[in-house]
C-alpha cells in the first residue's frame, strides 16, 4: 500500500516544530528552542520561511488528506472505499481518523510558520521593501486560508495570532467557528490589501490580492453573506486578469498549468525532486492495466459512485474526461463496473512513478463565475439574466444546451441547477463535500445516497452532529483542560 507516513497528531507539538519537510535548505533551530526571534533577519531567509509555508500547504494536500478525505466525504464517492475515505464515506470516522488527524496536524504546522513570518517581518533587513509587504500578505493569505479550512471542517479553534509558548498554547480556548471565520476573514482581507495582481517568472503560482479575495468570497457564501462576496467576485471579473479555459481539459494538463484558469493552484514539480503530484497514479485501480498508468494505480483509490457518473446529462464532455468506468487488469480480467478520477492522469506521464507535473487545483475562475452566478441569484432572481449567462458559458464548454427560465422558472430551480453543474465541473476537486455542508442539503443528500446495503447487511446513514469532524483524540489527549479544548457533541 502507498501510504504516507503519519506522525503522532497533535496541536502543541505540531505549533512546536517550525520544520520545513521538504526543504532542507532551510537550517532550523532546535524544535527545543521554540521561540524563534532570532530566526529570520534578512529578506533570503523570510523567502525560504515563506517557501516552508507553501511547503505545508502543499504537504496538507497530499493525496491521502484532503483531497482524498473532503471527496471520500461526499456522494461523488462509494463507500466501498477502502481505508480512511471509506471511513469517511460511511459516516464512521472519528477522532482517531488517521487522514483527519493529519489534516488537522499539517494545518496547525502552517499556522506556526505564518506567525513566524509576521511575528519577525517589520524587524527585518529587506533589499526591496515591496517584497516585505508581499510577504507579509502571503503569510495572512495561508494563515487565514487555514483559520477558514479549520473553522469549517472542525467548528471553532484556537486562535493564535503569533507564536506562543507551550503554556500559553495550553490555556487558549476555542473559539467558536464565527468567532473563526471572522478572524480568517481579517486576515484574507489584509492579504489583499499586501500581495501583488500577478507574479513573474519564477514566482508565478503563488498566492495573489485575487486569490485572497477569491478565497474570502468562498468564505462569505459558506456563511451565507452574498452582500460581502459580490464585490469581491466583481472586482476578480472585472479586472480581466483571468478568463476561462477555452476547453474543459486544458484546466487540467500540466501544460496549462498556472494558465488564465487558474487562481491558486498548489504547485508541483516534476523530475525526481521530491516535488512530484502523486494524485494522478493513486486515483486508479492498482492493478490496472493501462498506457496511461504504466505503472498501474495506487492503493488506496478513490471509487467513484455510479451516483455521479449516471448523473451527467447525455453529451457532457466532462463525464468521460473526469471519470473512467471499467478497466483490465494486469491479469486481463475485465471489470466493467468500477469508476474513478482520470482527470489529473492525461497530461505528461513522467518517467518515475508518483512524479506527475500537474499542479492540484485550488481556486478556478470557472468557480469565481459560478460563485457570482450563485450570488446575484440569491439576491434577486432575473429570468435569463447574467446568472444564466455564466451558468450557460459554463454548459457550453462542456458540451450541453443553454438552460432558460422556461427550464428554470424561478430562484430554487436556478439554486438547484447551479449546484448540479458545481458537481459536474469540480467532480474530483474536493468541493462536493463543502458545497453539500454549505447548501444545507448535506444531511439529506447523504442519507438518500446511503440508502444501499452492502454485502446484505451493512446500512449507513449521516447525523446532523457529522457536518463538522471529531477533534482529534491526541490533541484531547495533551489538552485534557475541557474548559480550553473539548470534543464535538456527537463524537
């Protein structure tokens, strides 16, 4: 099986290792000397501090968390799906979830290096001073990027603004998941007042005013604040520095990567590097026999529902590009029944298995369209009127006939049509499970999905308390204080 190695998972240690995995440029101080004041000093090192930051960025998107977790989470997957996102699939994860623990463990990792970073960046020596602020930006972007992430996959956390000592981690509460939110909010928005419209050369793909923007819309529609969002859309629209890709595909060959489709994407390097996607190879069956794996797949993958694959409309081109059903294995035996992601698997193959170019999707201007389509819906419903238009752009990539009013008549059929294409366009990119909490459907929707037996006896179901996760156990374990940190009603 090819599973990451996973550490004991737990806040106080994870804030104590101001460690870069991937990055051994990086000379670090002892994890036993926890204050870093000494740390950073000249414009070099805040780069290599803030390349750490997109090294735990890129490190929390390792197949097997949230890509894996948020999507195994949702119908767009069976739950005949082995290991963790099986677990998750069916509902009975919990707070010893490895993938969860992980997530939960990498997060906090980003957040201590983001404090290191804006704790010590006024004081330092810069040769150009624009990149003090453009540092400073993309360390508020990634911190409240995580607040954001954490605040609605765990309910509220603690909120640490700057690096602590092992005490005074210990006695900072949680907040709740508003009191969260607000404070991912402050920090998007001082991220878009401090990065740049766009990179050049060897900086392109990094964090930019549109993605924090972009980002905090995403927040505000998760609260429901359409008001807040659609200036923030607007400005992303309206600006002309992105537009859609011309074909569906392009939004997932490395060779358009970082192209005008893309917002955020995290970033991977080919070439035996240690900076190589392994998405692509462990989406497939291990055993497949295919030129496009040569190697075959991966162990575990993620088994695509027949519910998403069979809810595609006749001619959506997107179907056949996102989702394979049935294979041969390497033994020749047919199988004709099973679905999963291709999607990530058609640009370049690389000579060495899991060492795939293509970056992972983060923040598409196709999703900055949908969302603004979502928010002038949700403030007044026009029939055939720009909502429809965006809507529509996107069906015509993909192959499919306009919808018109006389197709969507009003407010909840438009809602319910756009959450469809939402599921379409982004199958595989880790957003079903956050537009299924978001809608308010989740409960509903997942029950009726679960509504199967396997193997005649198992049957599954999805409770309110489930739209959050468990606190992971190691971290109740170390602060045992149910006054600072306690478990989620329900786990």
């Amino acid at each position: 099986m090819k599973i990451k190695n996973i550490p004991i998972l737990i806040l106080l240690p994870a804030l104590l290792m101001t460690v870069v995995s991937c990055n051994d440029q990086l000379d670090l101080s002892p994890i036993s000397s926890y204050n870093a004041d000494s740390f950073y000093s000249t414009q070099s090192d805040f780069e290599l501090a803030i390349n750490g930051i997109y090294d735990s960025f890129q490190d929390v998107h390792y197949y097997s968390e949230i890509p894996f977790s948020l999507e195994g989470r949702s119908d767009n997957v069976t739950a005949d799906t082995q290991y963790d996102p099986g677990k998750l699939s069916k509902f009975i994860d919990d707070e010893t979830t490895g993938s969860l623990e992980s997530i939960w463990y990498d997060y906090w990792i980003m957040i201590d290096r983001c404090n290191a970073v804006l704790d010590q960046v006024d004081d330092g020596t810069f040769d150009d001073e624009n990149y003090r602020n453009y540092y400073k930006g993309e360390a508020y972007f990634m911190r409240g990027y995580t607040y954001f992430q954490l605040g609605w996959l765990y309910g509220g956390v603690p909120l640490i603004d700057h690096q602590m000592s092992t005490d005074e981690i210990s006695e900072t509460a949680r907040s709740s998941q508003d009191e969260t939110f607000t404070f991912a909010a402050g920090d998007l928005t001082q991220a878009a007042s401090l990065l740049p419209e766009n990179w050049s050369g060897s900086e392109i793909g990094k964090a930019t005013k549109y993605a924090a923007e972009g980002m905090l819309a995403r927040l505000y529609l998760f609260q429901g604040n359409y008001l807040s969002a659609k200036p923030l859309l607007s400005d992303i629209i309206s600006q002309g520095n992105y537009e859609m890709a011309s074909e569906y595909s392009h939004c997932f060959l490395d060779a358009y990567d970082n192209s005008s489709e893309h917002i955020l994407q995290v970033q991977y390097a080919s070439g035996d590097v240690d900076e190589g996607n392994e998405l692509p190879i462990v989406s497939a069956p291990e055993d497949i026999e295919s030129d496009m794996f040569p190697s075959g797949g991966g162990s575990p993958y993620l088994h695509v529902s027949s519910d998403l694959y069979n809810s595609y409309e006749n001619g959506d081109i997107r179907r056949d590009f996102n989702i394979q059903k049935g294979y041969t294995n390497m033994s020749g035996v047919v199988d004709t029944v099973t679905c999963f992601y291709i999607k990530y698997s058609q640009g370049t193959i690389p000579s060495t298995e899991n060492d795939y170019e293509v970056n992972m999707p983060v923040l598409r201007y196709t999703d900055v369209k949908l969302m603004y389509a979502e928010v002038l819906n949700e403030e007044s419903y026009v029939a055939d009127g720009d909502a429809f238009t965006i809507l529509n752009a996107v069906r015509d990539r993909a192959g499919l006939d306009p919808l018109t009013s006389t197709d969507l008549p009003d407010q909840s059929s438009f809602r319910t049509a756009l959450f469809n294409e939402r599921r379409w366009e982004f199958a595989g990119e880790y957003l079903r499970w956050f537009d299924l909490v978001r809608s308010g459907n989740a409960e509903s929707v997942m029950n009726t999905f679960l509504q199967r037996k396997e193997n005649g006896t198992n049957l599954y179901s999805m409770e309110n308390y489930q739209l959050i996760f468990a606190i992971p156990q190691y971290e109740l374990d170390v602060n045992s204080n149910t006054d600072v940190m306690w478990q989620n009603p329900g786990y």
